[in-house]
C-alpha cells in the first residue's frame, strides 16, 4: 500500500509535477515495448501530425502495411546512428526524410515551426518493463514521440535508501546490452540518452551504462549556489525536496527539449592501452555521451538571458574551478550565442570569437555542433595567418577561434598605406568588421586581456567602422581624433560583449569583466567553485598530502679581504650560490628519486608521473644532470627524467651551453625529443619525472601527474596554478603528494583561500592613482608638455611616413637629456619607476574610464616610448660567490607533513592593480662576513659532525 513515507509516494509526486505543470503527459507501461524499446503508437502519432504531406505520399505507397513499414525503417538507423542523430535529423524511409523531433527555433520569424513544436509528444512512463522476457522495471522511462531518452531510479531516504542505492541498481541490474540501454554498433546513443539516480536530497547522472564500471556524475545544484560555502549537494527547495529542481526545471517541457536540442553530444577521445603483458601500446576511440552539468547550463542559460536583455557592449566574468568543464562550458556558450536573438526576433550578434590557446577547443567545438546542426563552416579555426582571421571576420562566420596575438596584424593591414584601389577595399573591408556584433568569448582570462593586445583587438572589431565615413575619412583622420579612437577602443564599445572564463581571477580581471555587488565587491556573475569541485570528485585536493622541508646551512668566508658588498646583491647572490651548490642539489635529488620510487611510482598500475619545479632555467639543468648522475650511479632502470626550459641555458661553473632538446633523448630511437614532443612522450611509459622551469606550471593537463617536488618560490595565483597540475581526477588516483623544499605551508595556505569559494575584489584601482602619478612625473619636469603633445601628433597620425621615425626620436631626445642630468640616481630611479607605473596602470584603466582622457592617452604613448631610450640602470647582479665563500655545514631537514585544510581559512580576496613600485631606497653596503653572519643566523641551526663538509667530501660526492 502507498503510504506518505513510501518510494511510490516520492515517485507519485514527481510525475503529478510532470503531467499537471511540466508539459508531459503519463503514459500506462504496457505501451512500451522492451524488444524494439520504442513506443509504436506514439512514433506513428508524431510522424502523422507532424509530417502529413509525407505520411500521405508514403500511405499511397505502401497502403495498411505504412505503420510497419515505418517502425522497421526507423529501428534500422536507430541501430546505425543512434537517437541523438535520429531525433535531431530524422529517419530516411524511400527516399523521404522525416524528423523525429522538432525543436523550438531560435527566433519566432517562421510561426509555422512554432505550431510544429507543439506537436511533441513528451510521456512519462511509471514501472517500465526495460529487459525484454524479464520482469526488471524503471522506476520511471522518459519517451520523447515515442522513442526513450532518459530514465530515473528514485530513492527514498524515509525507507533506509539513498542515490547510492539506485547507481547499485543501474550497475548492477540493469544489463547495458539491452535494446533501451545499449550503444549501437558504431558505438552511439542507442535510446535512452541519460539515466538519473535520485533521491530527496541528490541527483546523480550517468550517460551509458557499463556494468559495475558505469561512471555517474553529480547533477547538483551546489550546497549554496553562487555564494560563500558552495560546496557539493543542494540547498533546501520549497517543494520539500532538494532535489526537486529536477523535476521542475531540467525536465519541464521546454528546458528538456533544448537539452536534447542543443546541448547533448557524443565526444571522441582517442585512447591508448598497454597490454600488461607484452607492454604493447594500442590506441582505440573511446566515445561517451556529455550530458551538461547543472552548473554548465546554469551558465550558459544566464549568460544568454543577460546577453538578451543587456544587448551587446558589456562584460561577464565566469568563475569556473579546473573539472568544471569549461571547454564543453564555451562550446555551448557559443553555439547560444551565435544563435541569440533579442524579443524583437533580431539577431543580438553577428559573430561569435573564442581567444584561446587550446587547439582541442577547435575540434570539439566543431564537432559538437556539427551534430546538434548537422551542417559544416559554422566554426572556423584560425591555423594560419592573419589573412585567415581578417576573412573569416568579413565573410559571415558565426563562430571564429583564434589566438588574441592574431589581432593585432589585422589592425596593421586595416591601417597600413595602400595605393587607391587597394585603399578602396580595405574601406569596405574594415568597414564589414566594424559595423557587426561580436561576443568574444576568452578562455582563461588573466591579465593579458587587459593591455595593448587586447585594446588592439578592440580596435579591429569596433573601430573599423571609420572606414565607412566619407571617402576619405579613414586615411584622413586627425592625429585627435585617433587620440579618441584608441581611447574609445579600450573602453566598452556598444558592439562587442566579452565573456570571460577563469578559475583564478586576478583583481585587475574582476574590476575589467566583474560587476559590482551591494557592497561595491567586485565579483563573477557566475560561479563554480574549487570547493564544489572537490567536494563532488571532478578535481582533487592537491593540499591533502603536504610536506615540507627546509635547508639550514652555514657560509664561510674563503678568502683574507673582507670587501664592502651592496647588501641586497650579496645577499641575492649568496643565496643563489647556495641553492646551486652541487651538494645542495645532490642530497635533493636523492630525496626525489627515492621518494618517488618508493611511494609513488607503483600508483596507477605504474604510470604514475612527477613534476619537479625548479627556481631557473639552470636550476632545470644542473638538476637534470644531477638525476642522470644520482639514476646511473644507483643503476636505477625504472625511472627517467625529461627536462623542460626555453632557449640556451650557459652554465657559468662548465662553461657548456644546454638546450631542452639537447638534453631530452628518447630512449627508443637516440634521437634528440623535440619540444613540440615533449608532452607525448611524458605521457608514455619512457619517462617518470618531468624537471620545469618556467614551462609546464599552467595549462598543462596531464592527469598521470601523482606527485611535485618545488624547490622554488611560489605565491598568490602562480602557487595555484603550479600546484593545480596534480588536481586532475584519473581512474585510481587519490590525494596527490607535494614535497616542497622552499614554501611556507601558511604562505601556500593564503594563496589557495581566494581561489577555494568565489573571488572579490574589494578595493578596485581609482583612476585617482594615475592623475596622482601625472602630478608627480609633471613635477619632476623631465618631460615637457609641448613635447608630449608634438610626439602625440605625429604618433596618432592615420597614415604615418618612413620620416615620422626621426621625429618621433627627436620629440624624446630633450627629455633622455634631462634625465641624464638629475643629479642622483635615486631620482632617475624615481622617475622611471613613475612613468613605468603610469603606462602600466593606464594600460589597464583605460579600458574601465567612463569618460576621455586624452591627456592620459598621449602621456602614456609618449611614456612607453621614452621609457625604451631611457638608459638602462646599473642593476648587473652579483653573478657569484664562489671563489669567495665555502659551505661548511648543510643538513636538509623534514619540517612538517599533513594535510592544508582550505575550508578552516578565511574566506580571501584579491587585490585591485595599484601604481606600485615608484621609488626605490637607496642600496646599503656592508662588509660580506657581516652578510654571511646574518644568513647563518636566519639558515643555521645546532649543527653536528655529521653535517660538517669537508672539501675532500664535497669533491668524492661530485665525482
């Protein structure tokens, strides 16, 4: 009997939802039908209404015998290509194609397409049969004109059950070769595209069932959606179930529909396998349905409803942690986009760009469309040139990916000087891009979006337009009035919208993409948190397993002097003369590769990697060498290292020039591994360890990756960044593990806590600061005013000549004179520290000013250039040591280990861009042995026998 408490009243109240307000109807069970998992009566329902003209031309062919005739049809490309393709694009019967769904249009110009919508038929099957000649039920089956695309095992909690037990369920009892569950034989969605498993509080979702191997996936909203302490689940709903935003919006009428329509897609990812017992290494395609997250169609959802009503000209940032599926999250947003239309069924943009550096982006971008529009040239990757970009941005493309650094070449050929036919089309040519709408979509925004390239961008898409104004009015444009140009191109220009994605929002980011709160914070207009990241198993907490060790050593003077030394260079040089010491980098290294071997090369059925983060490109070398050393000396065969740096590294001690490819041989063929290469052959079972330097510490996504070792300074955004490459989830991968030899856990900590829930920025930069650095600089009088604005002139000139270049220089040269003359160096570092603070800061501010300044503008032209001729301050460094200092004592020593507890921290926030670094104190000196004794205080410690080094110790170690 039913009761209140029962699984049947959950599953009652869920389908009253459904059929009374979320546009289904319920169907008895009976009708379906488990062999051909098709519910006949309503295919042949849809086909008749929805295709009449068709279904008559069909019906004089083949008579009573249609029906049949249609359903045989129908099970045949089901089995070939899958209900994904078949509801989006039809069925082919004699030559006739006849859609098995239609879906709402993006506009409301063709009213017939609307009345056809209404035709489908959305049915809700309680207790269906789903094992042909077995007696197995679906709580509920989900029929869309006839065909099955979701089901639901539910769970009461009341009866001692929860989701746990209906994944059980789907795992366990429900075979995947039935006709309802399985994949066809090209390995696509045979019938139902998505199963859930839920209870009151969770939805959990899987999109093909694989026996006890199925993979399921939260659905949630998020324990706090949006705010502080979002962590995974659901917050309290009004219906009295948590979970209820199922029902009530993911499966209301409308809503499932454009799912199925426009964001269900089947994704191919080549994959490798090794053969355990021969080590054979086979690669095979491995194809998976993706279903959105919550938090995905939350966001694209409210950034279409604000893209609409907002129309174009503003800016969105979106928080979104690494595993929140961002790439899937962009490849939706801007198929949306480029399809929006406003109320008044006009579309709100021409074009859609996505600035991003990932070229997986390109394919799956491509391909997920291709399949929800089945048609190709929607998406244009820019692979080549400029040209490229620029012809894409005239001809129609409605969704264009590229690189932000492609931009500002198609700014030089809109401006460069042309003869007059030429002039003529790049009039039209500039002017098609001007005059169109763009959404420009940025894949990890940071502060390269804030600077010249970004303004320069700005420039292509919005002020081409003035290519249009008057037969002359591009090439005869004043010098001020390409002041005003460039001023307007930083700022918001009313047909370009950006949206910006980052899981690591710098404060300049937030001021630039962000809105204000109540309070006046800048913050994300949406937000998927690291916490809920975590929390619900897509990312791993890389600060569960954090241990820390610290150097503590002892210098000696070597030689008789005791010379005078600049304090902060002495102390600089000594401290990189102790971190290169081959002792020093010895006892590291046999740290790393024992550690490595003994805890973590077994995890991952022995393709576990490592990173080891080193503090320079030499760091990156000697440690290198030290490893092959340390591997060969121990006769070690199972572990090996790649090595990873930029250009030619001369190691000062040997005299020998280094390369990345240089040192990385692939083991296989004695061939030098390209640095294009590298990637591929870290992920193979040749290497183990991978030595950084620069490289490698963001972007890089390699889920092997199981342990770090830093030896090397890390805070704020670049800690994050650098210790996330170990967060990547992978089959059998727990709690990472980082060994840090430099870091302070706290310091670590207050990096990390700005990051874990949602960003603000509570302090934005004030255009005060600049006005307050111009004051300053004017006061200083090294500039002045007439040359500024006589260099502005000429510099913001339409159409510039070879003899503008002298002078350009000529404007410039009275200023370098007058700094030459500043009778101290500190006033010459005051002032280059000022205008470089000011080009900086305007850089930046000039795209958020709500209002022109021109002043600005020229001074921070005349700035950046004058800045590049200023002569160069004597900052040369103490470049070693080493003849004049020993090591006596080192000792390499555990300090702490455990877990860093980000949900005990205070929430964090980021700072706004601030004019700093406009003065700098003037250098002390001291004699180096009261140096050296200020180190050893601070680095030594009670030193024993053992810790002392002899010189004869020092060299049997290095031989």
């Amino acid at each position: 009997m039913t009761t209140a408490t029962g699984e049947s009243a959950f599953e009652a109240t869920i389908v009253a939802h459904l059929t009374t307000q979320g546009g289904w109807e319920e169907a008895p069970a009976a009708v379906f039908d488990p062999t051909t998992a098709l519910v006949s009566e309503s295919v042949l329902g849809f086909l008749r209404q929805a295709h009449p003209k068709t279904w008559g031309l069909l019906e004089r062919q083949h008579g009573a015998n249609l029906p049949q005739v249609l359903l045989d049809a129908l099970g045949k490309e089901l089995a070939l290509k899958g209900s994904l393709h078949v509801l989006r694009h039809g069925f082919v019967v004699y030559g006739q194609t006849l859609p098995m769904a239609i879906f709402r249009p993006a506009h409301g110009l063709n009213p017939e397409i609307l009345v056809r919508y209404g035709f489908n038929r959305l049915q809700v099957i309680r207790q269906a049969h789903c094992h042909p000649g077995k007696g197995d039920e679906l709580d509920l089956l989900f029929i869309l004109n006839g065909i099955p695309v979701a089901s639901a095992e539910l769970k009461n909690e009341m009866t001692g059950q929860a989701v746990a037990k209906a994944i059980h369920q789907y795992r366990q009892d429900r075979n995947p070769k039935a006709p309802v569950f399985a994949f066809t034989a090209n390995d696509a969605p045979g019938r139902t595209v998505v199963h859930f498993a839920v209870d009151t509080t969770q939805v959990q979702m899987a999109t093909r069932l694989s026996g006890s191997s199925t993979v399921f996936l939260p659905l949630n909203r998020g324990s706090n959606p949006g705010q502080v302490g979002c962590g995974a689940g659901n917050p309290p709903h009004p219906s009295g179930y948590a979970s209820a935003y199922l029902w009530q919006e993911l499966l209301q009428r409308d809503q499932f529909l454009e799912i199925l329509g426009s964001y269900v897609f089947v994704e191919t990812k080549e994959s490798r396998r090794i053969d355990p017992a021969t080590q054979a290494i086979s690669r095979q395609l491995d194809r998976r349905v993706i279903f959105p997250r919550y938090h995905q169609l939350d966001a694209v959802r409210s950034l279409l409803r604000l893209a609409k009503d907002e129309g174009p000209g503003n800016s969105y940032l979106i928080q979104h942690s690494a595993g929140s599926g961002k790439t899937n999250s962009i490849a939706w947003l801007s198929h949306r986009l480029a399809c929006l239309h406003n109320t008044e069924d006009q579309k709100v943009f021409d074009c859609v760009i996505v600035i991003t550096d990932r070229r997986i982006l390109d394919k799956q971008l491509q391909d997920a469309i291709y399949q929800i529009e089945h048609k190709q040239g929607v998406v244009q990757p820019i692979d080549q040139d400029s040209g490229q970009l620029a012809s894409a941005l005239v001809d129609g493309t409605q969704i264009i990916i590229t690189t932000l650094q492609k931009f500002p070449f198609v700014m030089e050929r809109l401006g460069k000087e042309a003869d007059a036919a030429e002039s003529g089309m790049l009039k039209e040519w500039a002017a098609k891009i001007g005059n169109r709408r763009y959404a420009l979509i940025v894949d990890e925004a940071h502060s390269s979006q804030t600077g010249d390239g970004a303004a320069q961008m700005k420039q292509v898409l919005s002020q081409a337009r003035r290519a249009a104004e008057g037969d002359d009015g591009y090439e005869a444009e004043s010098g001020e009035d390409a002041i005003n140009s460039l001023i307007e191109g930083r700022g918001r220009r009313e047909n370009l919208s950006f949206f910006a994605f980052t899981a690591t929002p710098k404060g300049k980011t937030l001021q630039l993409f962000g809105r204000p709160d109540a309070e006046g914070h800048y913050r994300p207009v949406h937000l998927y948190s690291m916490r809920q990241a975590i929390e619900e198993g897509f990312i791993l907490d890389v600060l569960q397993n954090y241990t820390t060790y610290q150097s503590f050593w002892k210098l000696a003077k070597s030689i008789a002097d005791d010379p005078e030394v600049p304090k902060k260079k002495a102390v600089t040089a000594l401290a990189r003369y102790m971190s290169l010491h081959p002792h020093n980098i010895e006892q590291k290294t046999t740290i790393i590769i024992e550690h490595f071997r003994s805890s973590v090369a077994h995890k991952l059925d022995g393709r576990a990697k490592a990173m080891v983060v080193t503090a320079s490109r030499l760091h990156a070398v000697r440690y290198m060498l030290a490893f092959n050393a340390y591997i060969a000396k121990q006769g070690y065969t199972d572990i090996r290292p790649l090595v990873a740096f930029s250009g030619t590294v001369s190691d000062p001690e040997t005299g020998l020039d280094y390369t990345e490819p240089g040192m990385n041989t692939d083991p296989n063929t004695g061939r030098s591994i390209g640095e294009k290469e590298l990637p591929e052959k870290f992920e193979s079972d040749d290497f183990q360890v991978l030595l950084v330097a620069n490289k490698y510490q963001t972007g890089f996504d390699q889920p092997l990756l199981y342990a770090m070792y830093v030896d090397r300074r890390l805070s704020g955004v670049q800690a994050v960044q650098t210790l996330s490459r170990l967060n990547r989830s992978y089959r059998g991968k727990t709690a990472p593990f980082i060994l840090d030899f430099v870091n302070d856990t706290e310091e670590i900590l207050s990096s990390f806590q700005p990051f874990y829930e949602v960003t603000t920025l509570t302090d934005p930069a004030s255009p005060d600061q600049l006005e307050a650095l111009k004051y300053e600089l004017d006061q200083m009088q090294v500039y002045h005013g007439t040359e500024v604005e006589a260099f502005a002139t000429i510099f913001f000139k339409a159409r510039p000549q070879a003899s503008d270049h002298a002078h350009l220089n000529k404007h410039l040269a009275p200023a370098i004179d007058r700094f030459v003359a500043l009778p101290h160096d500190d006033d010459r570092s005051a002032f280059r520290d000022k205008l470089q603070a000011f080009v900086h800061l305007y850089a930046f501010l000039g795209q958020i000013l709500p209002w022109s300044a021109p002043d600005y503008e020229k001074l921070a032209a005349f700035g950046k250039y004058l800045l590049k001729k200023l002569p160069k301050p004597d900052r040369t460094p103490i470049m070693s040591l080493d003849d004049d200092v020993d090591l006596h004592y080192y000792r390499l020593e555990k300090i702490s280990s455990g877990a860093l507890n980000l949900a005990t921290g205070e929430v964090g926030t980021v700072s706004a861009p601030v004019a700093v670094g406009t003065g700098r104190s003037k250098e002390d000196i001291a004699p180096l042995s009261t140096i050296i004794d200020v180190l050893n205080d601070r680095f030594g410690t009670e030193f024993t026998e053992a810790d002392k080094l002899f010189f004869d110790q020092i060299e049997a170690e290095a031989e």
